[in-house]
C-alpha cells in the first residue's frame, strides 16, 4: 500500500467542483478544502507508485478546474490507527 499527499491549485471559483469530482475517485479516500498556497488536499491510498503516477498525470490533468498538482509520497506513517490496516482490507493480491 503506497499513501500519498496531493496538494491542489484549482482555477478561481473552481473548489467546489475539483473536491467533488476528486472524491468520486476510488483511489482517494478523502479530499480537503484548506486555506494556504493550496486549494484542497486529496489522500490517495493505491496499491503501487505507478498507481499514484496514473491517478495524477492521468485521471487529474483531465479534470477541468485544476491548475497545479503537488504530490507527496509518504514513508513511514506516524500514528495511533493501523490505517495500512483498515485501508489494505481487499486489496491482497
């Protein structure tokens, strides 16, 4: 399992409809609005890199509305839950 951050820039106005049509993505488990240089915040949870590599030079750069991508690949996580756990349940090969 390969969890990654996407960090978003969406055209003006544009934060609503990015968000919505990001989270209908199986691929990302939540989506964010947030204030600062980014405009919303996708967790994408797949399987390999080449996942995380389709997801956004594939599926995002089609999406009208977002200007900019930034993504994050995470290493080691950091916390209470076993979220590898609960977000690998049907993804055995």
């Amino acid at each position: 399992m390969v969890n990654a951050i996407v960090l978003i820039q969406t055209k003006h106005g544009k934060i609503n409809n990015v968000a919505e049509q990001l989270a209908d993505i199986p691929e990302i488990s939540e989506v964010y609005s947030v204030g600062g240089s980014f405009d919303v915040i996708a967790i994408v949870r797949v399987r390999d890199n080449e996942d995380i590599a389709d997801l956004v030079t594939q599926k995002m750069v089609q999406m009208d509305g977002i200007e900019r991508t930034e993504t994050m690949i995470a290493f080691k996580a950091y916390s209470r839950h076993d979220l590898e756990g609960l977000f690998s349940i049907g993804m055995e090969n």
